[in-house]
C-alpha cells in the first residue's frame, strides 16, 4: 500500500485470494463475496484509521475485536449486520489458518448480538395464484390497449420463472442458473444448483411445466443443455438475471394489487408455508428448500402453528374464557 493510500483503494492480496477460494472454490454467491469483501475492507479500514498495520493479519487480540465490536454499535448497525461482518471475519481466518497465515486469533467466544428471527412473510395461495397470472394478463391489457402489439417473450419467460420459484421453491439465483439440460420434463423435475454449487433434485408442478413449454415454443427452445433455461432476451446466450427479475416482478405485484416491496423470496416462503399447511412432511420440505439444517426449515412451522392456533380459538367451545 503506497503513502497516502487507504485500504479499500489497494487491494489485499491475502483477501482477494480468500475471495477467489469463496466463488470458485466454495461457489458461494456473488452477493455473499460481495457482503465478505465489504466486512473485510471495513475492518481493514477501521484498523488502519487508529494506526494500526492494516495488511497484517496475524496477532490480532481479542480486545482488539471487542473495541470493534463496540465501534459497530456507536454506528448505529443492526444486529444482522454486525453478526454478518464477524462471520467475514472468522471464515476469513480459518483461510489464513490453513494456508499458515496467521496465528489464532482471540475471537472465540466474543459475545455478539443475539440474532433476531423474523417469520418470512409469505403470500397467501390466493394471493400467489394472483401473482402467477399477472405477467400473461399484463401482456393482455398491453395487447388490447391498442398500438404496437408486444413482444409476449418476456411475459411468457417471467410467467415461466414465477411458475417455477413457487411450484419448487428455488431461490432467485437458482432458477436464473438453470440451464435446459436441467428441466427433465418426463420426470417432471429439475436439477438445482444450490449453494456451495451442492445439486439436488425438486419435483415441478404441470402448471409450471405448461408455462415452460409455451415459453419454448415462443422462443424455439435450443437443444443445447448447458445453455440457459431462461436466458435474457438481450443476450439470449446470458441468463436472465435476478436483478431484471426483481424489477419485473414490482410490475406484476402492483398489477395484482399485491405489496410491490415483496421479493421473489417471498415466493419460497409461500412455497413451504403451503407445503405444510397441507400437511408435508418437514423433512421433506427441507430438501426440496435445500437447506442444510432442519432448524432453517423450522421457521415455517411457526406459520403453520400460529395457523392452527387460530383454528383452534374460532372453533374450539373451550379455547376461550367465558365473558
């Protein structure tokens, strides 16, 4: 680092390698490397403002990580955010660890803010029916609304798409990365690519393969498998991405008269929250949703208790007290 110059505008060489191992070697996403490299920069950054050699990993003390900690506080950040950048942190040492980098530091047991856990909020299956036949009726009204007929590509694609986060519950990023090899139509399946590149199989309702198959019938589905199952209409070898995606879908929920700051993961929380409302078997749940832990899939349980709470309390002659 030349006089003068700040962290953030040199690059470490010891975190862009640790960056290169998250992407290409973890095939973490790109917004995780991103949250990573900015916590590692922060920190960096921090430590080089109070004098201290801010490419020098090794030796750092526990009172060093507790004033830290304070810092983020006085800056007024979140408990989420906070806990986000120590994990930085941590999975950024372990890399140093084994490549012989640096020594233990004296982060173990650093009392951090308990995390707090939200329920998702999730669409209800009227409500998601609304969404799902928003785009093939926004391309109706812009078909009748006279002039220039549209182009009903990108309707049939993002009818395609939010077909396919609902009736599998992949993630955004999981879907735009599906390639035509991975939509095994006569098992009625595709194959996913989660997170750390780990493949699993999900099941796919036939409305969502009815949406796929208009969809390759309008754009004249190629028979390459690695291409993109839904690529993007400007660069038809790209895929679509999720930020288009996020974009499009604000028009289908103001269409539908929906909140238009839902996310498409709200999707996938409908998706569970509706699997066990029905009766599905957690478990089941879990590896359709690709989580590594049971406990990530648990959440939706509340839901589906506070559900049956309610029930319960209208219908029950002894729920209540007597007035």
């Amino acid at each position: 680092m030349t006089e003068g110059e700040t962290p953030s505008q040199s690059p470490d060489l010891a975190v862009e390698r640790f960056l290169r191992h998250l992407g290409a070697e973890r095939g973490l996403s790109e917004y995780t490397v991103r949250n990573y490299r900015q916590a590692l920069v922060e920190f960096a950054a921090w430590r080089h403002g109070r004098g201290g050699d801010a490419r020098r990993w090794d030796g750092i003390e526990r009172d060093e990580f507790r004033q830290y900690l304070r810092q983020l506080g006085r800056d007024g950040l979140g408990r989420s955010s906070i806990r986000v950048r120590f994990s930085a942190l941590r999975t950024f040492h372990r890399f140093l660890l084994r490549d012989g980098m640096a020594s233990p530091w004296s982060i173990r047991g650093l009392s951090l803010p308990r995390q707090t856990r939200l329920l998702p909020r999730f669409l209800t299956e009227e409500q998601a029916e609304q969404l799902l036949a928003a785009p093939v009726e926004e391309w109706r009204r812009a078909k009748t609304a006279g002039g220039e007929p549209p182009d009903p590509v990108p309707f049939l694609r993002d009818a395609a798409l939010l077909e396919v986060l609902y009736s599998s519950g992949l993630r955004i990023s999981e879907a735009c990365g599906l390639r035509v090899g991975d939509f095994e139509e006569a098992e009625l399946r595709l194959r996913v690519r989660g997170k750390g590149r780990k493949e699993r199989l999900v099941p796919i309702g036939t409305p969502a393969v009815t949406a796929l198959r208009a969809y390759a019938e309008a754009i004249g589905r190629p028979s390459d498998p690695q291409l993109p199952l839904m690529p993007d209409g400007r660069a038809p070898f790209a895929p679509v991405t999720p930020q288009t995606i996020q974009r499009r879908l604000k028009r289908y929920l103001a269409a539908a008269g929906l909140d238009p700051g839902l996310t498409p993961h709200k999707l996938r929380h409908s998706f569970a929250t509706h699997l066990l409302n029905r009766g599905a078997d957690l478990r089941g749940v879990q590896e359709m949703l690709g989580h590594a832990r049971l406990a990530s899939t648990e959440v939706y349980t509340h839901l589906t208790l506070d559900r049956l709470r309610r029930v319960y309390e209208d219908a029950h002659p002894r729920a209540k007290a007597a007035d």
